[in-house]
C-alpha cells in the first residue's frame, strides 16, 4: 500500500500508475516490473 499525504482515493499521477503497473506485474504475472530509472537509448533509423 502506498499512502500519499493530501491525495484523495484515486490518486493520479505516474508515481501511482506505476506503483499499479509494478504490482499487478509481480503478483499476475510472477515477472519483475520494469526499471523506471533505467534511461533508453533510442537510435533514429538511416
């Protein structure tokens, strides 16, 4: 559970999203959620 001081019930934002995206992850799935942090490198095709 994450409490987020003077949010209400449906706390939008990315931090929440991802805290979701990461939780259904590990417990549906049995995978490790993906790296936030990590940067991507994205090279433009010729």
């Amino acid at each position: 559970m994450v409490y987020v001081p003077g949010a209400d019930h449906g706390a939008p934002g990315i931090f929440t999203e991802r805290k979701l995206v990461d939780f259904f992850v590990r417990n549906v799935f049995g995978q490790d959620p993906p790296n936030w942090n990590a940067t991507s490198t994205h090279f433009p095709s010729s």
